[in-house]
C-alpha cells in the first residue's frame, strides 16, 4: 500500500510538472503556500484578546486573522525550536522518528520513505525555499530540499532589514516559502542582560503567579511585548512586499510560532505558555474553502496539522507518513487531544510529555528525579539569574521555588484550565479528578503504543558522548553523563 500511494504522488507530480508551471505568462492555478514562522513567541497579540494597558498594538497580524482563519487551541509538538520544526518538516510528531531531542550533535538522515515538505513541493514543480533558519534534527543535503533556481542576494537573518525585493523573482511561478521572523530573539534573546528595551512599561505589565513579582522578571516580560510588536511590522512588511508584486491573491499564509515565548516555565516545558502558539492562514482567492469550518475556529490544532493543511491546500496528496490532518478538508474531525513532547535540550536531560484536551492539561514526568528548572544552557539569562537569587534569599513563593526542588516534583499533573488557567493547582491527587486523570494517562498510553514514542528508549551513548564535549565547560549534571565522567577518570 505504501508503494502504490507514493506511485500515485509521483504520478500526481510527474502531470503537474508537464503543465508549465514555471511559465511567467499567467498566475498558476494552484496556489503559492508562504509559512511565516517565528521563533519564542506567545500569542500576545490584539486578535488573540491582549488588549488594554501593558499590551502592543499588532494591526498587521489582526488584519491577516480578520480577513483570514484564527485558530484558539493551537498547540506544538514541543516547546522547543529544533524540535518542533523537525516535526512540522516532516508531518510528524518528532518523537516518530528520533528527532526529539534538541541540540543533537550526531544528527543522521531521516528514515527510508521519509521526506520533507519541500521535497514534496519539488516534485510537485514548486519553486521551495526557506529565508534564514531551519534548525532541523537530522541530516538531509539543503539543496534536496530547496530550488537551486531560487537565487537570494547574500543571506539575512530573520529579515532584519525588512528588504523584500528578492520576492520579485517569484512572480508568475508556483512556490512553497519560508520566511523566518526572530520573534522572541529579536534583538538578542530575551533575559540574557537586563533591562532590555521595550516601548511596554515594566509597572503596566501583569505578572502571573508562578513568577516572582520583580523588575527583572517585569522587564523579561515588557520586553516579550517588545518583541511582538518588532514582529508585527515585520508581517506589515511582507505583506506589503507580497501585494506589491502580485502574489497577494494566490499565496495561502500561514502564519505561526515554533512555540511560546522564552521566559521561565514557557520555553522548554509543556504548561500552556510553552506550547500554545498563534495560527492565522489567509488566503484570498481560496477563501471558501479555507472557512469550511468557520473563520474563527476552537477546535484543538496540532502543529502537524499546519504540514498537512499545506498540502491539502495545494491539492497535494498526503503521503502515508504524515500524521497531521488537513484542517480545510471536507471530511475533517476535529481531534479529542493534541500530545506535546519534551525531551532533552541541550545539557538538560528530561523526558515530560502533555495531553491537552478540551478544558483540561495532563503532564507527566518521568526524570522526577531532577527539578523542573534543573541545568539548562538559559542558566545565563537575567531571567533564570535572578530567581535563583531570590530563592537563595528565601524570598520565592512556595509555589515559584517548588520548580527548584526535585522532591516538589510530581510524576503527574493535571490541571482545570477554566478555573485555573495559570496552572498551578495541580488536581491529580484530588479524588474528585481521578475519572479525568484516568482518562488522559489512556490517551497517552495509548499515543506512545501506536507512535512508537522514541522518547522511551535511552537516548545512544555516543549521542550523550557528543553532547558533553558541546556542553563540557559547563560541566554537564545530569546522571545521563555520569558513564562519560567515569570513563575519563
């Protein structure tokens, strides 16, 4: 069955490519799909209801969600970059195929069978390229992925200079794009010196519970606002750029993060703030079928879902290996749960994985043996910095130090999050809770049987080994690397 599909995409591919696809006489009648991906950042934007004091402006990501489709529940496959756009490449949870953990140094190619998105789009007669960053866990060739015929003038970073021109070139042809906005790194990354500019006020900002209420921590989050607004007229830019040379009409948008943004108990973890992400796609001459399911949509979203709506969108057949579903198809069901991942990142050695379903956030812990906030390469951040000073000085919350201390970690948490939307009032002990925390452990079990979840197995050694000569000068803790430590004794 796998081989007849995938003779059936080729052929779908090899009769798209023979109808002039590259001819600049006339607009393709399949439409362009351009993803606006953005690095470390949380939906903190005027569409998603940050309004009012303490919060930015954003008109141009509005502007795309009120003529275009906004998704409420959105989730990624995991609260980290190299991760979650491993999956989203491939259309498949990363813990599918060995591509959980972030940072990898001995990356290998993708299993036979496997490709990527724009691989998919190549074959297809699509021009494919990606602006900047990819950050992907394993080893493929860039040039089998993207057009050499794509040619940009030198390379930029993240469109710091918003100098669009190069979208000339793509007048008149078919293409699947890339174009990666810094978000959360904009300017530097966040927390790492302090104060950071930010045109948000520090004393307007509103801080939640599991943070301590300080000037360091309140600039950490002025900054994130900063942060959303550099990035709105980023957006501004390109879709003015995509206006001014005529690929408006018929480039589908999508516009996401790779998950949230990159304070504490956000970036790297598995609460609502790590992995729930804005999703807009905007298409005007497709605009019917993309409202099938309403123009402002509630229905829980996966990450990997936006790499098969890419395709259904350009009416690409989805190969077997994709685990995402259209969310523009006719016979699209809106999913039960969306299961997110965390395994190691960088130095930090951690295996958490999440169930979110409609109104309630499962987590379960397997390394208990470690603080949530154990060892990580942020350890240098003004953020991290300063709650480590606070709690030496006693002056944490019970709950704000309780992420510093291994015997306050439990093996599983499940969280109410329409009357405890911070999540911080964890219910899997409470009796009256046990049918929902019974419910979410099968899901999960379930999910890990029928995925293979790579994340069960121990990570190889000479991964381990490769990742302590990376981290060596901080002296990696983790007891993962304690065989290498022995070894060199």
């Amino acid at each position: 069955m796998q081989f007849f599909r995938r003779l059936v995409f080729l052929l779908f591919c090899l009769s798209a490519a023979s109808v002039g696809q590259f001819s600049a006489a006339a607009p393709p009648s399949e439409p362009n799909v351009l993803w606006l991906y953005v690095d470390d950042m949380s939906d903190w934007m005027g569409c998603y209801e940050h309004t009012g004091k303490g919060t930015v402006p954003t008109p141009h990501i509005d502007s795309l969600a009120e003529n275009g489709i906004r998704f409420e529940h959105a989730f990624m496959p995991a609260p980290v970059c190299s991760s979650t756009r491993s999956a989203l490449i491939t259309g498949a949870m990363q813990t599918s195929h060995g591509l959980h953990h972030h940072r990898t140094p001995l990356k290998k190619p993708l299993p036979d069978g496997i490709e990527t998105l724009p691989e998919l789009f190549r074959t297809a007669g699509y021009i494919t390229f990606n602006e900047a960053k990819d950050d992907y866990n394993f080893d493929k060739p860039r040039e089998d992925m993207y057009s050499p015929e794509f040619k940009r003038p030198g390379y930029r970073s993240h469109l710091n200079n918003l100098n669009l021109d190069w979208l000339e070139q793509l007048k008149g042809k078919k293409f699947f794009g890339q174009i990666q906005l810094r978000g959360g790194k904009f300017e530097g990354e966040t927390g790492s010196k302090y104060p950071m500019p930010s045109r948000v006020a520090e004393s307007d900002v509103t801080v939640p519970p599991y943070y301590p209420d300080d000037p360091v921590i309140r600039n950490m989050l002025a900054r994130h606002y900063e942060q959303v607004a550099a990035t709105d007229e980023q957006v501004g830019a390109i879709l003015a750029a995509l206006k001014e040379y005529g690929l408006w009409e018929n480039t589908a948008v999508f516009f996401f993060t790779d998950h949230g943004g990159p304070m504490p108990r956000a970036k790297q973890f598995l609460y609502e703030d790590g992995t729930k992400v804005p999703l807009i796609v905007h298409w005007p001459a497709g605009r019917e079928q993309l409202e099938r399911g309403g123009r402002v949509r509630s229905d829980l979203v996966s990450g990997i879902d936006i790499s098969a709506s890419t395709l259904g969108v350009a009416k690409l057949p989805l190969p077997d290996f994709i685990e995402g579903q259209d969310l523009f198809a006719a016979d699209f069901k809106p999913r039960t749960h969306v299961i997110s991942a965390r395994d190691r990142c960088g130095l930090a050695v951690d295996r958490i994985r999440a169930v979110r379903t409609d109104g309630f956030r499962y987590l379960r812990n397997s390394q208990t043996d470690r603080s949530l906030y154990a060892q990580q390469y942020r350890d240098h951040y003004a953020s991290f910095t300063r709650m480590r000073e606070l709690l030496d000085a006693g002056k944490l919350s019970p709950l704000q130090a309780s992420y510093f201390d291994p015997a306050q970690r439990p093996s599983e948490e499940l969280y109410d999050l329409k009357s405890d939307p911070h999540q911080v009032n964890n219910l899997a002990a409470d009796p009256a809770f046990q049918t929902q925390l019974l419910h979410h452990r099968h899901l999960l079990r379930v999910w890990e049987t029928k995925t293979n979840d790579k994340g069960r197995y121990a990570e190889d050694r000479n991964s381990l080994r490769a990742t302590y000569q990376q981290y060596r000068k901080k002296n990696p803790s983790a007891p993962e690397f304690d065989f290498i430590k022995a070894e060199a004794k």
